[in-house]
C-alpha cells in the first residue's frame, strides 16, 4: 500500500486539502458521499475544503487517508458498546484489554479487532463443514467416475480420472465471507500488530470470495442450530463490507472508496428503536409499524404522496385491557442537551401525537444523546383553545451501559405519572 498522508478531523468538523492531495478519482468518490449526505466538498483557490457531517470512520483515498472521530455525544470507548447494542451483536470485550484500547485508530480498528476475535472463536470451535461437490482430475478412482469427462478429455486414457467427489469441507459460503471481511479489515487497520493478527489469520479460512458475491452471500443467509455461532461474526463483516452499513438497520450502499464509515443518526435510531422496545416490554408495551395503514399521509400536493412516520410507534396497555395507547417516539441526534427543541420537531412531533393520539392529551416523545447523566423535560404546547399536546424530551447518557439506559428510559416514560 503506497504512503498516504493521514488527515483526522472531528464529527462535524472540517479540513483542508490541497490540489494535490486528491486525485480526479478522489474526487469523484467524495461527490458520491456528498450526495448522499455523508460530508460536504467544496472548492477553494487553495485546494479542497472537506467537511464531515454526522458520519465517523475512515476514508482510504488515493493520497490520503482521512480519519473522522466521534466528538458529539457517543465517545470512542462508548462507541462499539452503543453499536453492538443497536446490532445486536455480543457486546465488546472491556475497553482495558488489548485489542480495544481507543487510540488514534479509531472506531474502524475496533470493527476489525472484533471481527479478529470472533473469528479466533469459530477457528478454537472448529470451523463448518458441510459437503461440496468437486470436480478433479485423480490418480485412482475416488468418488463417481465421470464418464463424459473422462471420454472427451482422456480419449480412453486411464493414468488420471475425471472424478466427481463430494466430502465435507470448510469451504463454505459461511466461511468465505469471513476470509473475505479478514483481507478487507486488514487493508483498514493502522496498527501492525493488529493487521498482522487479521493477515494471519486469514490464511486459516477459504479462498475469499469478492466483495460483492460475499455480500450477496450474506444476505441470502439464514441462521439454523448449524450456523448459529457464526452470526456474531457474519454482523461484523457485513459491517465492514458494505462500508459503514448494516442490511435493515445501518443501511449505506453509497461510499464508493475503500473505507468504513459509520452515519451517526441511524445508529442512534437504531439504538432508540431497541431501548424503548426493551424498556417498554415488561409492562405489556411493543413496537407496531408505523406505515401503511397506520401511517400519516399528505395527499393532494404537486408530486407524489408524502408520509410522516415516526422511529418507533409503540402500543402501550391503558387502564382499560382491551384499550391501548400509541405513543410516537422519535430519535434525535442533536444537542438538545444544550439548547431548546428547535420549531421544526415542535411541529414534526405535534403532527405525530395529534395522528396517534387516542385520548384527549396528545404526547409524543424525543429521545437524545449526552453525556454526564440522564435527563428529562416535558414541552406543553398550549394555544389560546387550549392544551395542544406535551412532549417529553429524554436525554440518555451515552456514557452509561446499555442496560442500565433501559431501566431510566423504562421509569421517565409515560406511565410513570406523566
């Protein structure tokens, strides 16, 4: 890999490149993240003006290699703790032990370490094996004799045999794709040791398939007492794959670059998505869909319908059984631990609790990150008629584990007096 010149800048921050610095290819790589609001690139007499959005991670470039660090709310340490729990995935191992001390490697290191050490699980288990069918040219006959092979290749010639063989092997698509994330991690890793922990082991597993066939394979994969152990390690290869984003949840088919970058915002929806579904479940509460039929819908403008439609929905048990409660919860990630609930979610989360509301006391709820403890405030919405709906705005400390966020969120909820 020739040398590049590393550029780190903080989530929402900016740098600046010189002509170059970017190649044309660059260039035409940086566009396409811009138009899909991944960072912003403008052009000064000097060079290149870069500026990253809510998006953190590594960008490997031509001449450069950009390092975008998390400065918001989630902190580095934090980081793969609050991922794991929105994937799903085994939670991390302390930050104390080796493979995942925070440095200046950053958040695309702590993606490989962990795909490395689910990957030294499944090889201390043994791998999978399952049966593949060969074709190969033998000395002795082992298997089928393939009779037309052997016709029209050998012309009647016995010293070698074409043989159709079918034994248990590894390698299988569960394994290719891991051999395959392995090589990719490898070209993303700063640190030698580990890029020499991921080169070695990546010789353990299959040929690797490309990119694009193991994400193929993946998608395609359904999880059966057979494969289950290798779920933990399949989320994060699919994580670095695809570049940033996970299929249903962390979706980013975009970066065209070499590079694992993270969009902030639809890591904290779906890290909300699962804190307030797991919060609510001891009181009988759960997440329903909140499109279709059950969707808030503007027709008849210029252009094709719009809908509103809140990050999670959920129904709640009221004091009747037979009678249930929407309550619309929306992730935000923004500094509303520093500064009021701007107008526009005013509006956005009024038109979700006025659509969803069953009673005569509309509510709606935003869920935000920050740091030195939980908090919570109550937005009432009056006009001169009255009450027009309340809104609870949830601070969640990121600094806090998972599971100690639920049981907050699970007290300041509604039915906690509110």
């Amino acid at each position: 890999m020739p040398d590049r010149t590393e550029v780190r800048l903080g989530e929402y921050g900016s740098a600046l490149l010189g002509d170059a610095q970017l190649t044309p290819r660059d260039i035409e790589r940086l566009r396409a993240l811009e138009a899909r609001r991944r960072l912003a690139l403008d052009r000064i007499p000097t060079g290149w003006r870069l500026k990253a959005d809510a998006t953190v991670g590594i960008l490997v470039l031509d001449r450069v290699r950009l390092v975008i660090e998390p400065k918001f709310a989630i902190p580095g340490d934090q980081l793969m703790t609050w991922l794991a729990y929105a994937l799903g995935a085994p939670a991390p191992l302390p930050v104390t032990a080796r493979r995942w001390a925070t440095g200046p490697e950053g958040f695309a290191d702590l993606v490989a370490a962990a795909l490395l050490e689910e990957c030294e699980r499944l090889l201390r288990e043994g791998l999978r094996r399952d049966y593949v069918r060969r074709q190969n040219l033998e000395p002795v006959l082992r298997g089928r004799l393939d009779v037309t092979y052997q016709v029209t290749r050998r012309y009647g010639q016995l010293d070698k045999l074409h043989v159709r063989t079918f034994d248990r092997e590894t390698d299988t698509w569960d394994n290719r794709v891991l051999g395959t994330a392995l090589r990719v991690a490898g070209a993303l890793a700063t640190r030698p040791e580990l890029g020499r922990d991921l080169h070695a082991i990546a010789g353990a597993f299959p040929q690797p398939s490309p990119p694009d066939a193991a994400l193929r394979a993946l998608d395609r994969t359904r999880y059966t007492r057979l494969n289950a152990r290798y779920r933990a390690a399949h989320t994060w290869a699919r994580l670095l794959l695809r570049g940033g984003g996970v299929t249903d949840l962390l979706t980013d088919r975009g970066s065209t670059a070499d590079g694992l970058l993270l969009a902030m915002p639809a890591l904290w929806e779906a890290v909300v998505r699962r804190l307030v579904t797991e919060a609510t479940g001891p009181c009988g509460g759960h997440a329903v869909p909140g499109n279709g039929a059950a969707g808030i819908t503007v027709r008849g403008d210029l252009g094709s319908t719009s809908a509103f439609r809140p990050d999670v929905l959920l129904s709640l048990p009221g004091a009747d059984p037979l009678v249930r409660t929407l309550l619309p919860v929306d992730a935000k990630y923004k500094r509303y631990d520093c500064a009021g609930v701007g107008a526009a979610d005013v509006h956005q989360l009024l038109t979700y609790s006025a659509g969803y509301a069953s009673t005569g006391n509309p509510r709606a709820v935003i869920v935000h990150p920050r740091t030195g403890g939980h908090a919570h405030r109550v937005l009432r919405v009056d006009s001169p008629r009255g009450s027009l709906g309340s809104i609870r705005v949830l601070g969640i400390d990121t600094h806090a584990l998972p599971r100690q966020a639920v049981g907050w969120v699970g007290s300041a909820l509604p039915w906690a007096g509110w």
